[in-house]
C-alpha cells in the first residue's frame, strides 16, 4: 500500500480530508556492505590528506607553538564541521570529516599540555567534546564524543580523588535522559540526544564491568561504600521512577525488593550499576541492551569472583546460594506469570 492509497482509505473512513501529502523523494538505500566501505575510504582518505598537510601546517603555523597547534586544531574542527554541513554529503565524507575531527580534538589535546594542572587539561577536554556534543551535526560524533567527556571527566575526578562521583553521576545521567525519551522525540530531538544517551548508558556498562573492581579502585581513589551508597540511591529513584503507573501496593513491594537489593549488593557498586543499566534497558524494550547490560553484570561478577579475599570453600557456598536464588526467582516467575497470561487472554476473548 502507497500513500495515495492510504489516504484514500482514510478519506472514506472521513479521518482524513483534502488532497493527500506530497512525497519527498527518498535516497536510494545503501547497503550495509557498502557503508562499510565508504567508511574505510572516508577514514583512508582522511589519514593520507592529513598526512600529506599536517607536514606543512606544523611547520609553518606550529613549530613549537601551542597557540599555533590550537589554531590548527580549531581549524580541523571547523573543516570538519562545514563537511557535516554539506547537503548530501553520504558515509564516505561523514568518515573523513570524523577523521579530521578527530586529528583536530588531537592537536588541541597537545597545546592544552602548556597547562600545569593535569586536572586541567582533563576538565579543559570535557568541555571540549561537551561543545562538540552540541555542535557536530552526526550522530557517530556526538557518540564518541560523550565517551570522551565521561572519559576526560574520570581522569579529571580521578586526579581529584573524588572519583567514587563518576558512577553515580553516569547513573542519574543514564535514567534522567532516558526516563524523559517520549519528550525529546516528540520534540524532534532525536538525533541530538539520542547520541549521548546511549554513549552514557554504555559508560555506566563500562564502569560497571571494568571500572568498580578492586585493582582501579585503589588506583583511582574510589572508596566501596561510597560508590555503594550514590548508586544505591540512583537505583531506588530509578525504581520510584519507572513504577509510577503501578498500584499503591505492587509500587510498594518493588520498592522493597529495590532497598533489599541495595543492601544485598553493598560490597558490590558494580551490581547496581548494571541493575540500573538493566532497568533502563528492559524499560526501553531493547533486548540488544538488555544483553549487554547481562554480559557486563557476569563481567563484573567474574572479576568481583576473583579479587573476592575468601577460600574457594566460601567462594563456592556464596555461588550455591545465588544459584538457588535464582532457581527459586524463575520459578516465582513462571507461577506467576500463568495467571497472567490467561487474565490476558480472557480480556482478549471479552473483547
């Protein structure tokens, strides 16, 4: 069925009145192979003009300049910015223009080294790519883009021995911008808040699996309890958050099993991470998420497994109660998952 079609059908049934919509013109459509492809050339092309120029730039405009290096950045960017901007401008000039932003973000990266704090440099490059967050017009920037500012805020915190912040900041981030996603894609934001909402709710995986163990802890100045306690508390809001259209009973009952769950996992920040990370994800109805935020809970359980200072004997009788946990979880579920489906299927049969 066309439009024309359509509209007609809808004209007969009086929900529609008037000539139907002019059809803009679709682009053909570009396999995925072919996408690939363009990609290579756009990031092949990129390294052989950068290459073939960034020779005379940093000898004539550079040297041992780091205004100089920033001017050449700053110019990169925009080089990069006007090929966005370029109507039909296709994968292989989105890969170059993402190549030569990201030669321009390193030649900033370099001048911002005449600063003498190193948490300087680091907060100076989070507000760097939460600039090119809002300016870059291409969704694969404004993704990498926040991975870097999460990145470059870690490093910044992290110098700051404050880096326990940085998992519950990606956590309220996570459920804030997703909880309110009916609003921006109505308002037709899609494209720029999309990005970076997906960006941070990879972070808050990464962080979980790789960034709440023990050996980074030490390094990076992260105390347990704290992050245990700002990500228990994004964790209950989470839950407040997506359980506000249940009953006053079953709202109630949730919010138990959420408190208990953040007790249970007190020892274990990486645990609410990935339970946050999890909720939002199921809410969405993205199994692709859901996946990814169960590899990255069995990622951290493995490390948390290992790093764990107790015999194998306690190792093995903590991983029998789990298990059993579970076992008696899934047969909760499957009993009361029958009455539900028949409840269902008698409204259907009502109806």
């Amino acid at each position: 069925m066309n439009i024309t079609q359509l509209w007609q059908r809808l004209s007969d049934e009086v929900l529609v009145s008037g000539d139907a919509p002019a059809v803009p013109p679709r682009e053909p459509h570009i396999p995925w192979i072919g996408r690939i492809m363009m990609a290579v050339l756009g990031w092949f092309a990129g390294i052989l003009l950068l290459s073939s120029t960034g020779a005379f730039f940093f000898l004539v405009l550079v040297g041992d300049s780091k205004p100089g290096a920033a001017l050449v950045g700053v110019l990169l960017l925009v080089g990069a910015w006007l090929m966005y901007r370029m109507q039909k401008a296709g994968e292989f000039f989105a890969q170059l223009a993402f190549a030569v932003s990201i030669a321009g973000q390193v030649s900033l990266a370099w001048a911002l080294t005449s600063l003498e704090s190193f948490g300087g440099i680091a907060i100076a490059l989070f507000a760097l790519q939460c600039a090119l967050v809002v300016v870059m017009p291409n969704r694969q920037h404004r993704f990498v883009s926040t991975l870097f500012a999460w990145a470059a805020l870690g490093v910044f915190l992290g110098e700051r021995r404050v880096a326990t912040a940085l998992p519950a900041l990606m956590a309220l981030a996570t459920v804030l911008l997703w909880r309110s996603e009916p609003t921006w894609v109505c308002a037709g934001r899609d494209e720029s808040i999309r990005p970076p909402a997906q960006a941070t709710w990879l972070s808050l995986l990464i962080a979980c699996a790789f960034g709440l163990n023990a050996s980074l802890s030490s390094t990076f100045g992260l105390a347990v309890w704290q992050a245990s306690a700002a990500l228990a508390a994004i964790w209950v809001f989470a839950v407040f958050l997506y359980t506000e259209h249940l009953a006053a009973v079953k709202r109630i009952v949730v919010m138990i099993a959420a408190l208990l769950l953040a007790a249970a996992c007190w020892k274990a920040p990486g645990l609410l991470a990935a339970a946050t990370a999890l909720l939002v994800a199921f809410a969405r109805g993205s199994r692709t998420s859901v996946a990814l935020a169960l590899v990255a809970t069995v990622a951290y359980l493995s490390a948390y497994y290992y790093q764990t200072e107790t015999t194998l004997l306690q190792k093995s009788i903590s991983l029998a109660i789990l298990a059993l946990g579970l076992w008696i979880a899934a047969a909760l579920l499957h009993v009361f998952h029958k009455p539900f489906a028949s409840s269902k299927s008698n409204d259907g049969d009502a109806a």
